[in-house]
C-alpha cells in the first residue's frame, strides 16, 4: 500500500511539474517571439 500512495504522489507531482513547465513554456514563448521580432526589426533596420 505504501508502494503504491509513493507511486501516485510522484505520479501527481510529474503532472503537476508537466502543466507548470507548460504554462512558464508558453509565457516564455510569447516574451520571446516578441523580443525575437524587434530584434529581427532593429536587424533589418540598424
């Protein structure tokens, strides 16, 4: 029984690091497209 208790807490702890790496992925994301197209835009024009 306490296999199994130690086997779904890490399990919850995997989904709950998965959904919190995706969502800093996504806001990273968005940041960096951003930063991403006024660098290109201060590239193309120096």
């Amino acid at each position: 029984m306490d296999i199994l208790r130690i086997g779904l807490g890490l399990v919850g702890l995997w989904m709950v690091w998965q959904v919190f790496k995706v969502f800093k992925n996504l806001s990273k994301n968005s940041e960096s497209d951003l930063s991403a197209s006024g660098s290109s835009n201060d590239e193309t024009h120096p």
